[in-house]
C-alpha cells in the first residue's frame, strides 16, 4: 500500500452496505485479502440503457485492479472510455442449514467496487498488469512463462480500476433459528465449501521432459475451510 | 420445460456473444444445466445512475429464476419495479497455462441472462419460490427444513426473473500456445478446480440424537472434474 492511502474505502450512499451492517467491513487490507483470494470478478457496466455483468479474471498491483481482454473486447472498450462499472469479487465459505427454511443462509465474503476505469496505454504498466493477472490466478507462473511480445501487448487491452470506492460484507458463524425451533428434530449446521486444485492435465503436446512446476503441483485451495 | 417452450433463448444484439463465437451457447437445457450447477449469481441493475452489481442464492423453477431477500432489501424493491437486471453464473472449471503469458485462460461456463423481474405476490408461488431457493442450494434439504410461516413469508421480498434473452459461452480443453512457442521448456497444462464440500460442522446446540442426513454428508462436488 502507498503510504498516505487512507486504511478505509470511501463508503458513499452507493457503497455504504444498508442490510445487516453488522456485517460490512470498510477497511482496505480486508478488501484487498478478498480481492486476493477471489480467482475472477463480475464487472457490471451500462452500455446503451442494457446492464451487463460478466465475468473476467483480474489482477491487483497495490490500490488498483487490472482488467485484460482482446483489443477487440466490446466491454473493455465501453469501461476503458471512462463509463461507470461496479467490479464484484465474492467468495463463499460454507452453506449456514438452519433448523427454519426462512433463516437458511452462506457465510460468504464479498467485495463490492464502484469507479470509473481508464485504458492503460503505457507498455510498462501493461507489461506489469498483465503479469499482475497471471500472477494472480497462478502464483509463481509469471517469472516462468514467455512474457508478451510488442505485437501481443498491441493485441491486448488492459484497463485500470481503483480500488477507492466500495464495501465489503462479510458472513461468519452457524445458523441463528427462532428459540421455538431449537428444539426441532432438524439438523442445523454448516456445509464449509473449498474451492480445490485437482492433479494439474499436462497439455497434450508437452514434451515428456518437462517437469510439473510446484506452484502447478502445489496451488493452494481457497476457502475459509483452507484457512482463506 | 413446459411444451412449448423454444429450445433456444433469444439471443438479441446486447447479449449475443460477440467475441470467440464458437464458445456461444443458445440451448435452453445447456443454460438450464449451467444455472443449476452454480451456486450463487450475480444480479446486476443500474439505480440513481449507478450499476451495482451483487452476489444472491437463486433458485429455479422451469423457465422462471427466483431471487430472495428481506422484504427491506434495497435492491429487490428497485428489481421488482420492474428495473431490468443482469443475473450472471459463472462456474470455473479449471485455469488454463499457456507457454506463452498472453495465451492463458480459464475454462469456464458462464450463463448472461438479461431481463425484466416483477415481484411475487402470489403466497403459493412465494412458497414454491422459497423451497426451490432451499432446493437449489442443498438439495434434498426442503422437505427437512421447518417451511416458512405466513409471517415469514411477509418478512420475506421474492422476484421472478425470466430465463428468456441471454446466452452462455463455454471454454473447454488444454491451451492454445503460438506453434513457435511449443519447443519452450515451460510447463503447460490444466490445473482443474473444483468446489467441494467438506465434513458437515454441527451448530453448537444441536441435540445429540439428531443424525447428520445424507444430503449434507454427501453434498455433491461442483466442477467439470466432478462430472458437472
């Protein structure tokens, strides 16, 4: 983090989480773990009167977010010509099973951005984003694979979002049934969820030599179960 | 499906697949299965001028998905007049490593449905709608849970939306390198992911004689490696 960055996000009227406050988290370094943690965003953008929500993998460099697509990609486009776009990262840790249907419910964290985004057009900074978002969805792959040629940077279009601008909101603990539904024959708990790495596919014309690297053998398993 | 349902969603000009259409999918029962296996979406709507895009449980009902929330919830109110709304899945199959940085991706399926919801007045089909958000999270669960009271049912906002214009867009198999790239000593492959559940955590005043039931002890992985 940049010194002089404030520890918080600005929580405007749009931001400011209104249902079960008790659950909403402004501080930067939370948001950022979840940021962290989530393997792709939904970006939610409006072009021509039609909200669109899709979903894309990104990576973080310090306070900002980074978004890559074909030159050609129509959203990126449209967000990196200065529209408004929301950027939603969510995260679930388990199903919450209470003895009631009504207070069924996930424990999850998400985090919710709300800016204006820009196209980065300096090579540099391109170079280091794109390396931001293979970094971000294989740790350690980035210092392995052939970086971008001059053509393949021309090719790809990258835009920059700030993290400045949102809330997080978090749910921890068991179900929370009605007094008179405690003593239902019912089974209440949690079903903690983890999203995990099977056996790495080797591609089918990789030659026999080439050793499975540890961050491929290795890639750690996200969920609060995992210690998320 | 009701008989005579069209086998395809209209696919209009905001959400036909515009990029890599060989990974568009218009069939119904491919959208169905992709909204079914996903466990929470991403609704997104423009109200004051500002797209927010928010994760929710879901559930569905053959051509209708169901949202759910507090009757206060700031978002259903603005979805149920009648706002129209983005309801996004993405399920990630599996990451996809490139020799070459610029050639990485995801494997993934991801449903873009786009459409007007109204808000449920009708107490049968709220009911209906409540069991089949239950359903669709564990399924097997609803017939076990207490079902909501007419007083919970007040407490409780549901919005019909329509699976009608949308599309999804598939990537499946090993990367796709540069042939010039293929004689590089770097690794390359599929790391598949899957979401899975792990042993059921009890709530901590859970009667003893109360036995853990099947659905939650045998909660089914999600992901392509899973079979899903």
């Amino acid at each position: 983090m940049a010194s002089g960055t404030p520890p918080e996000l600005t929580a405007t009227d749009r931001t400011r989480v209104r249902r079960k406050r008790d659950r909403a988290v402004y501080r930067r370094d939370a948001i950022n773990a979840i940021v962290d943690e989530g393997l792709i965003c939904h970006v939610g953008f409006t072009h021509d009167g039609t909200t669109i929500v899709l979903p894309m993998a990104y990576g973080r460099v310090g306070d900002v977010l980074y978004l890559h697509g074909a030159a050609a990609n129509a959203m990126l486009k449209t967000v990196g010509q200065g529209v408004e776009a929301c950027v939603t990262i969510t995260l679930v840790d388990s199903l919450v099973l209470a003895r009631s249907a009504f207070h069924h419910s996930m424990n999850y964290r998400s985090a919710v951005l709300v800016g204006t985004a820009e196209t980065v057009v300096d090579e540099a900074e391109k170079s280091r984003a794109l390396a931001a978002v293979v970094e971000h969805m294989v740790p350690g792959r980035s210092a392995d694979a052939r970086p971008p040629t001059p053509k393949e940077l021309v090719a790809t279009s990258v835009v920059r979002f700030p993290i400045e601008e949102g809330s997080a909101k978090v749910r921890t603990g068991g179900p929370v049934d009605d007094d008179e539904d405690l003593a239902l024959a019912v089974w209440a708990g949690q079903i903690p969820l983890e999203l995990v790495a099977r056996p790495p596919v080797p591609d089918t014309r990789l030659a026999r030599d080439i050793a499975l690297p540890a961050y491929a053998r290795e890639y750690p398993d996200r969920g609060a179960a995992a210690g998320g």
